[in-house]
C-alpha cells in the first residue's frame, strides 16, 4: 500500500474518533458515504487504486 494511502486511512480514523467522542453523527455519516462511494468506484472498475510496485 502506498504512503499516501495509508495516509488517507489514518486521517480517516482520526476523523472517526474525533467525530464519535464529540458524537457528530451527521458528520460521521457523510464520512461513510464518501467512503462507500469510492469504494463502490473502485469496485466498479471506475476509479483504478494506485499502487506502488
């Protein structure tokens, strides 16, 4: 997995915790969808993950 990668998902987790401690559920929410929605792209063979050989 590349650095920008892993990147994304530690400031994602972040996002998460500090959402769910202050209980932004709203917040939480659109995070989800944005997540769910790049997820299905990739799946869908819309968006092509980058990788580092």
């Amino acid at each position: 997995m590349s650095i920008e990668i892993e990147r994304f998902f530690e400031m994602q987790d972040e996002a998460t915790k500090v959402a769910f401690v202050e209980k932004r559920g709203d917040e939480m929410t659109d995070m989800l969808v944005v997540a769910l929605e790049e997820t299905l792209s990739i799946l869908a063979g819309e968006t092509q993950p980058e990788t580092v050989h």
